[in-house]
C-alpha cells in the first residue's frame, strides 16, 4: 500500500462516520500495520465495509475482506453436499438434475 492510498482511506472513513478522527501519530501507525497490503486491497476492504457496518473499521477488517473471512472447510462442504444431495434424491428428484449453491440457509437446484 501506498501512503496515499492510506490517506484515501483515512479521508473516507473521516467522511463516513462521524466519531473517526486520525491525526499524525494514527496516520503512521496505520500505514505501519497496512504497508504491506497489495495496491488497492485496503480501499477495496474499506469500501466494502463502509457499504456494510455503521462502525468505522479495524486495521483487522481492513486487512481481511468478508471473503476470506467466509472461507468453508472442504470437509464442511463435501458433506453439506452430500446431505443435500441425499434429500434430494429421497424427495424423488432426479440425482442428475442436482446442483449446490448454498445461499444462505437456502439450496438452490436446476429443474428437470
């Protein structure tokens, strides 16, 4: 990340929610901790978590976006399939026609 980007950051955040302030002495910590960061990766997340919480975020939810936060054991999910693949079949659905896409607590599937 660069210094600049940082500032951008901070000038969004100070926009957006009323209680955030920075100062010098928190503008170089900040960019300490998030130098390290990819071109665009801290503005992207911070974007993201502007669009989604009424509180001005961490150098944590900065650092981590809602995707990688979201990351699903394999294991977890080859046995969620499983079991949904199983209800689906004993509702007497074509096992074909079966398809997964968690959505929530939902399961969407193709129609035959």
């Amino acid at each position: 990340m660069k210094k600049s980007e940082l500032i951008q950051i901070l000038t969004i955040l100070r926009n957006t929610y009323n209680n955030f302030t920075f100062d010098d002495f928190k503008e170089n910590l900040w960019f300490d901790l998030l130098k390290d960061l990819p071109d665009g990766t801290g503005l992207a997340n911070v974007r993201e978590h502007v669009m989604s919480n009424k509180y001005p975020p961490t150098i944590a939810d900065i650092r981590t976006s809602k995707e990688e936060e979201i990351e699903e054991d394999p294991e977890i999910r080859a046995r969620n399939i499983e079991i949904a693949h199983s209800a689906w079949v004993r509702a007497g659905n074509d096992p074909e026609a079966f398809v997964y896409e968690p959505d929530g607590d939902s399961i969407k599937r193709l129609r035959t």
